[in-house]
C-alpha cells in the first residue's frame, strides 16, 4: 500500500485560473471567450438548473479575429459545471479548469457568494490533502482514495483522530470533495475556529465492481459493491495507515446525492463501525421507517441509543427536497432522533458545502 502526496488545485482555484477564462464578474455575470476562427456555431451550455441561466445552449458571438464571446448571467453563486458546443460536437473550454463530474471530464466555473467565505482558503492552519492508493482484492483493481489530515496531525506523532468517510454524488469521483467542494478549506476553518473536532476525512470512489464487470468505471446499482469496498477494504487500510481511533463511536459515513443513499444504506447496515450517519440531498424517497435500510430505524428507542447523530439535509430548490423533508417528517413522527437541515439553493455544490458546515460542527462532540 502506498501513499502519494500531491498538490491539489486549491478547491478548484489556480493562481493560473485567476488569470485565465471564462471571466466571472463582480455583479455575477461570466463572460466566455473561444478561440474558434473555423467554426460556424458556438454554444455555451450549462449542466444542471442550479445556475440560474436556464438549460438550453446560450449562442456566442464571433468577432472579425475568429474569437467568439458570450457575457451570461447573472450567474447564481457556487460552483458549476458547462461544455461548450462547436458546431454541435460537445467538447471542453481549452481556458477553464477541468473537473470530473456528469460521468465525463468537465470545464467549471466557480461564482463567488459575496455573503459566503466559510469555504474559501484563508489565512489559517491548513491541513494535508493526500492520493493514496490501495489494491482491492474485491475489484482486482488499485484503486484510490483522497485522504483529508488535519492542521497539526504531521507534528503531534501520539494524537490520534477520528474518522469521517464522505462519499460524492453519481457521476463524480473521489477527487469531488476536495477539488469541487472544497471540505478541506471548510474543514481547515472549522477547525482553526473551534467549531469542529479535528479529523481525517476518506474520500473513495463510490463505484466499484468486481473483476468482469461490463462497466468497471460506472457499475448498475446491483453491481455495484462500494458497500464491502468501503467495509473490508477501505476501513481496515486507513485504520492500519493512519493514527485513526478504530471504534465506531469514532467513525461516520456521509455523502450527496448517490452518496447520501450509500450513506444511509450502508451505515445504518453497519452499527458495529458506524456511529452517525449523513445525508445530503439524498435517500429520502418512498422512505418507511418500518422496512426502509432494513428496518435499521423501526425501533426509534434502539435507533435512538445506537446512533450518535441521523443527519438529514437538501436544498429549498432541490428536486428532491419533498422526499427529504418527507423523510424527516416520518423520522420526526416514529420518534427517530435526528437532525434536518434546509437552506436555499438546488442540487449543486453550494447547497453542498454548506451541509458539510453544519454536519462536521456537530461530528464527535458530546455538546452537538
């Protein structure tokens, strides 16, 4: 088993993507530049609802030196993914980062929140953002997760950490939190605030097949044994790499989207490694205390002394916010301790991030 240690973007952030397109302005607005002298169309297009600017591709403009311009917006506030469309052919801006999101690689665009700086870097302690690669007897692959320590955990040799294992939504991979969500930015702030336990925080690829699987890279659900990975495989080996403390009181599974239905399907299986549980934006359809997970939560008294926190959250503008919030009302009426968590925002990053925020303030502390 190795570890390699890179540097990562800064949550999405270069020095060089400061200086590079598209140009975000102050009041929101993103202005597009291609280079496109033969092309006779050019499209901008947004993936997703959560940017505000509608779901159809935004015609560009070509000038005389065969560059082609755009200004869209305002652009809602967060993180988002687009693809520009040459003459129909759906390819990447040479000018933006790229990303991995919607099952391919992905140009994005972060709008800053002039309200929001709980997730930007700031001048605090930071902690170490790793790659590290195990062999997975299971998939008869390597495989790779993004390991988060926290500021201080290099210098105190003795100290050891709790656990939080954070899982990212279909289409993405475990470089999405660090690279698109910026936990370690959220978590190094927290932190150095004295709002969060200091923590290791394990992100793994939430797709994995076994050897001979037609789509190894994006597995069906029913092939899909993320569940034993993470449980025989990824635990055992951040537990003997890592100053961990290897009990379950000191241990959490959370996730979005798909990863929110991981969360919940697999830690509520798994009392014995798992004490609290986190959902974000996800999980939350045709929920039934009585038969859903099954039946981890049909025993509210049970569930209630097992259970160190049920952490269940989604955005106001979500598609999925009424079955959240439905899960909450049916956890609230069979007596299921839990927490709910609602903000404004739709099923994206910022929505997301600021999950996290609240969910890690309340992780391994007995005042939570």
């Amino acid at each position: 088993m190795t570890d390699r240690r890179e540097t990562l973007p800064a949550g999405g952030i270069t020095s060089a993507q400061m200086q590079r397109e598209p140009a975000v302005g102050a009041d929101g607005r993103v202005t597009f530049r291609v280079n496109a002298p033969d092309a006779r169309s050019v499209q901008v297009l947004f993936k997703g609802e959560a940017a505000g600017v509608g779901l159809e591709p935004i015609p560009m403009a070509s000038g005389d030196d065969g560059v082609w311009t755009v200004t869209v917006g305002p652009v809602s506030p967060g993180f988002h993914y687009y693809e520009l469309l040459v003459d129909g052919f759906s390819c990447i801006d040479p000018a933006a980062e790229v990303y991995w999101g919607w099952g391919r690689l992905s140009e994005g665009v972060e709008v800053p929140d002039p309200g929001l700086d709980f997730y930007l870097p700031a001048d605090v302690p930071h902690g170490d953002v790793r790659l590290c690669w195990y062999p997975s007897a299971l998939t008869g692959r390597l495989r790779r997760a993004v390991v988060y320590t926290p500021p201080g955990y290099e210098a105190s040799a003795d100290a050891r950490f709790p656990v939080l294992y954070l899982q990212h939504g279909a289409g993405e991979s475990e470089r999405s939190w660090s690279w698109q969500g910026r936990a370690n930015f959220i978590l190094d702030n927290l932190i150095a605030g004295g709002e969060a336990v200091p923590m290791i925080v394990v992100m793994d690829n939430g797709y994995a097949a076994r050897p001979g699987a037609p789509d190894p890279g994006r597995p069906a659900h029913e092939d899909n044994i993320f569940g034993d990975v993470l449980t025989e495989e990824v635990i055992p080996f951040v537990d003997a790499r890592y100053r961990t403390l290897p009990d379950r009181d000191h241990r959490t599974l959370a996730g979005l989207s798909m990863g929110a239905g991981q969360a919940l399907a697999i830690g509520l299986a798994r009392p014995d490694l798992f004490a609290a549980v986190g959902a974000f934006s996800g999980g939350g359809r045709r929920f039934d205390p009585e038969t859903s997970y099954g039946g981890a939560l049909k025993d509210a008294a049970e569930a209630n002394g097992r259970l160190s926190l049920l952490w269940i959250g989604s955005g106001r503008q979500d598609g999925g916010f009424e079955g959240s919030k439905a899960m909450h009302e049916r956890l609230a009426e069979a007596g299921v301790e839990h927490v709910w968590f609602e903000t404004d925002g739709a099923h994206d990053w910022q929505v997301w991030r600021k999950c996290l925020r609240d969910f890690a303030r309340r992780l391994f502390r007995s005042d939570a």
